[in-house]
C-alpha cells in the first residue's frame, strides 16, 4: 500500500523550477486527495451560508413574531434547530476529512524527501548537513500540515463574510457601510504582518537547523569528543546554537504579539461603532430592532474569521520561509 501512494505521488509531480512559487509547488501533492479537498471546502461553505442566514431567522422571529405577532413561532424555531444540526454535521466532515487531507499530505512529503534523499549522489550529500536536513523534514513539513489543515476553516470563514455582507447590506445599507470601516484597517495590518513575520520565521527556521546540526555532529562524533576530552566545548557550541534560535524566535513571538491583537481588536471596534449608530438609528426609527439584532450578531460572528486570518498569515509565513529554506 504505501509503495502504491508514493508512486501514485510520484506520477501526479510535475517538474518544478526553484523559481515556482511554494504553493504552485504544493499542488502535486494536492491532486491525489482532489476528492476529500471537495468535501472538506464544500462542508465549509454550506456551515458558513448556514452561520449566514441564522441571524436572519433570528430578527424574523424578533420583529415578525414578538414584537408584531405576524408570524407563528415554531417554523422558525423548527428551522434554528435544523440550521443547527446541520452546521454540526458539516462542521465534523469539515474538520475530520479536512485534518485526514492535512495528515495524507503530510505523509506523502515525507515519503518524497526521503525518496529524494535517496536518489542524491555522495557528494550532493556531502555538501547538505545531517541536522538541516532532520530539521526541514520535521518541523517545515508539520508547518505545511497545519497551514493545509487550516484553510478549509479560512474557505468557510470567507463565505460566511460575503454571504453575510449582502444579507446585511440588504437589510440596512449605511449600518453596512459603517460595519465595513474596519475591513481596510484589517487589509494594512495583515499586509504588515505579512511582510515581518516572514523574515523573522527564515532566520528562526534557519537557527533551529543549526542547532540539530550541532545535536547531530556531537552525538555521531561522541567517541571522537570524549577522546579528545572536548565536552564543554560541544556543550558551549549548542549553548550557543540554542541562544541563537531562541532570540530568533522570541523575535517572532513578539511581532506576533503585536500585529494579531491588532487583527482581533478591530472587529471590536466596529463592533462598537455598529452598538452606537444602529442603536441610533433603532431610537429615530430607521431601522427595526431584530435588524440591529442581527447585526451586531452578524459582527460577532465576523470575529472569529479575523482572529483565524491573523492565525493563518502566521502559519503561513511560517510555511513559506520553510520552503525558501529548502529549496537552497
């Protein structure tokens, strides 16, 4: 079975220049498992359309059946019970063929570096060390793993925002236009995130290589190092490796730190800003209750895509620099 996957990999790889792009690069190892890529982004968009229209029900039952007795109560609570269970239905295809699509890829990277490894001549190998290459195969390959396991989720969170943007732009067109404020701040930070938090994952990435590097020339050449007597020099060369790679991370962690608060606190301003004008505009009678209702649930639901967009760019940094990496 598993000589049958790797070739089946093998077959679906097309050749790549060092110039293509890491995600033109991933496609190869994407298109066997084309099936399951389907139904994890089609369970992610029929949740989110779904998590789209509950608000809606929501403000049918507030203004049509409590607050003007138009409408009987139990078809709309009927329908809120079946939005329910059919977002946990998707939300578990979603999550389970999502995560098995993750981990299928996954496996099949390892199984090519290592086919790749093998087919290297003596010099090439010579010239590659031991730690980056332990180094690369575990840690940039789990980075892609969680990158893949990520985007159904993103998928479904960036139907939910259209699908919510023209619900709610149907229902209030300036409460709209005052709720999408944020969308371009969110745009700048991003891009900023972006553009530091790749250079500050290559150099972590690099540092950790260096340090299995050292992990693995002490531990092969331990006889050498005993006989020599060398132990607190290797000790002080990997005291130094690992306060390397710890700066270098640390450094990322604190650019973290800054840009995604910054990514989750805007929709909360709008958030803020929806509460005073839609409360206004509820006050002069614009707009109904269950319309502001909806609204600021429209908001809270647009809450947790920003906080998994400022978690994505992240990881996907993170995924980039390890493919820059190893392609030197």
């Amino acid at each position: 079975m598993i000589r049958l996957r790797r070739k089946s990999v093998q077959e679906s790889q097309v050749p790549a220049s060092p110039e293509t792009g890491w995600i033109r690069r991933l496609l190869p190892f994407l298109r066997p498992h084309r099936r399951n890529i389907v139904i994890a982004f089609g369970a992610a968009g029929i949740g989110s359309g779904i998590a789209a229209l509950t608000p809606a029900i929501e403000r049918q039952i507030v203004d049509n059946v409590i607050l003007q007795h138009r409408s009987p109560l139990a078809p709309w609570l009927i329908a809120l019970v079946v939005a329910g269970v059919i977002t946990f239905g998707v939300a578990y295809v979603r999550r389970f063929v999502g995560g098995r699509v993750s981990l299928d890829v996954q496996y099949d990277l390892r199984n090519a570096i290592y086919d790749q490894l093998q087919r290297l001549d003596f010099a090439r190998h010579d010239e590659m060390q031991t730690g980056q290459l332990v180094s690369r195969a575990n840690s940039d390959v789990g980075l892609l793993q969680g990158l893949l396991s990520f985007l159904p989720i993103m998928s479904g969170n960036l139907v939910l925002l259209v699908a919510s943007v023209i619900i709610m732009f149907t229902f209030s067109p300036e409460l709209t236009l005052v709720s999408l404020v944020v969308v371009p701040l969110v745009g700048l930070v991003a891009l900023r995130m972006r553009s530091k938090i790749f250079p500050a994952s290559w150099d972590a990435q690099q540092k950790a290589g260096e340090v299995a590097g050292v992990v693995d020339e002490g531990v092969s050449g331990v006889r050498v190092v005993k006989g020599f007597g060398q132990e607190q020099r290797e000790l002080d060369r990997l005291v130094d490796s690992a306060e390397r790679m710890y700066g270098s991370r640390l450094r990322g962690v604190r650019l973290q730190a800054r840009y995604q608060p910054t990514l989750q606190a805007l929709p909360a301003l709008g958030q803020v800003a929806i509460l005073a004008f839609g409360g206004w505009l509820v006050i002069q009678h614009e707009i109904t209750l269950g319309t502001f209702l909806a609204f600021s649930t429209y908001l809270l639901l647009m809450v947790s895509p920003a906080r998994m967009l400022a978690g994505l760019l992240a990881v996907a940094q993170q995924a980039r620099a390890g493919d820059t990496i190893s392609r030197r």
